[in-house]
C-alpha cells in the first residue's frame, strides 16, 4: 500500500503543510487519499521561509 499526501510532503518538504502543493501538481492523483504503491508524484521545488527564533529577552 502507498503513502498518504501529508506523509509524502512531510518526508519532501518538511511538513505536512505544503501538502496542497503536491495535490496542485498533481490533478491527476487528487482523487486517492492513499497513493497506490509505485505511482510516479510530481514534486516541485517550493522556497520553505524560515522564520528566525527570538528568544524572550529573560533567555538572551
């Protein structure tokens, strides 16, 4: 069995956020909530922003 589209944008982006990235790419494969084993995804490079931690000034 395959993998779930929150599970693959987890393991290629991070996080399960960007999953709507995948499914855009992907019009095709939309329908499945679980991916059937061997089926080719499309996954296109996305710019992930980091977001600088700030620290309390009480831990600086």
């Amino acid at each position: 069995e395959g993998e779930a589209w929150d599970e693959i944008a987890r393991k290629v982006y991070g996080t399960e956020k960007l999953m709507h990235v995948l499914l855009s790419a992907n019009p095709n494969l939309r329908h499945h909530l679980t991916l059937p084993g061997n089926t080719q995804v499309v996954c296109p490079e996305v710019e992930i922003e980091t977001v600088p931690e700030v620290l309390p000034p009480w831990k600086r």
